[in-house]
C-alpha cells in the first residue's frame, strides 16, 4: 500500500447524499475478484450515456477535462452506504483517488478506505458545501490534505483540521495494510503458537508444522 502522507491533486466536488456502493459501482461492472480492471467502472450509472456502454456523458462532472486527473473526492452524507463490497474502494482507488472529504461516511465503506491506502477526512457539512461550491465555481482548483498535520487547505488560504485515530493515522502514513500490521507481530504470534503448542498439544495436527 502506497504511503499517504501530503497530497495536492485536483479536487472534484460530486455533493450528492447517500451515494451507495452501488452507485459508485454498479454490480454488473464488477466481473472479478481482483483489485484490478475497476476503475472503467467507476460511476458508470452516472459517468456514460447508456447502461453497459462507454460513451461518458458530458453532463457528469468526472467527464470534465479539466478534471481529468482528480485524485481528491468533496461528496455529501453517508458516502458509500449500502453494501459492504469493497470494490467500491478498488474502483475510486484504481480511478486514482487517495482522498475522500464528506461530512459522513458509512462505517464499513471508510474501514474498506483506511484497509486501502484511501485517506477518509471527515469536516462538517459548513465546511464542506463551501468547499464543494468553490471547486465548482473552478474546474480544476486543487485542494491539499495534510495528513500528518490532519488538516485539509485550498487555494485562497482556508485551513480546515480533521481527526482521525492516531492508529489508523500511522497505518497511512507508513503505508501497511491490516495484513502488514498483522505481519510486524509474526515473531510474537511465532512465540504464541510454539507456546500454545506445548500446552495444549492436542489442538495441533503433526501435518504441515514446521
């Protein structure tokens, strides 16, 4: 997983509540289990003219050249409700999004962010509707998320903190995923299981020990 640390990209304002899993993509975009091949996806309901097709409606706001390389996401409440697919996060991750500002997001969908390198910031809806009229008013504007100063910062000067879980904070900022987190315990789970192994000896199959 790519280290987030400080990023200045363009911003896309898309300030729609409850945009769901479904929405960010659609279940008859997703053909596999890989992480790969879901960024043409992204949106498609909303992104091309025609359901299954490939002609991008200029009327939505990611078609915007001057958009083209937007890596930061401003959204509405309770982005990435409905259900828990974590492809949602593959396919805004692959498109190129390392960051998502939205007053509210769903539970599962801002874990599947933190699990993938995609930074969630969380602001008030006070601040984020300015925000998202201000990238609209400018196609193109960019927006800085600070990580280890946890503040968000545009253009003109506005400076806005988030917080976040000193935990959760690290795993971005050092780029490790669960398994990664999990893996720096190995000589400790190692200890565990020899440990274990000696106790109860009985729960433990001969085959494939080491």
């Amino acid at each position: 997983m790519e280290p987030f640390t400080t990023l200045t990209a363009v911003a896309v304002p898309l300030m729609r509540d409850n945009i769901d899993t479904d929405a960010i993509i659609p279940s008859r975009e997703i053909r596999s289990v890989s992480k790969k091949g879901l960024a043409d996806g992204l949106f498609a309901g909303w992104r091309y003219l025609a359901i299954g097709g490939r002609d991008p409606d200029p009327g939505f706001i990611l078609n915007d050249a001057a958009l083209k390389n937007a890596r930061i996401l401003v959204a509405g409440e309770n982005f990435g409700c409905g259900s828990s697919r974590e492809h949602a996060v593959w396919a805004l991750a692959e498109y190129g999004f390392r960051a998502i500002v939205t007053p509210s997001f769903n539970p599962i969908f801002r874990n599947n962010c933190l699990a993938n390198g995609v930074l969630p910031v969380i602001l008030d809806r006070a601040v984020v509707e300015p925000i998202a009229r201000g990238l609209g008013a400018a196609p193109g504007s960019f927006l800085t998320v600070d990580l280890e100063e946890q503040e968000l910062r545009d253009e003109v000067g506005g400076r806005w903190r988030f917080d976040i879980d000193t935990e959760e904070k690290q795993a971005l900022l050092s780029g490790l995923d669960p398994i990664a987190r999990t893996l720096q315990q190995s000589s400790a789970i190692a200890s565990f299981r020899d440990r274990d192994a000696q106790a109860r000896p009985w729960a433990y199959s001969s085959i494939g020990r080491s």
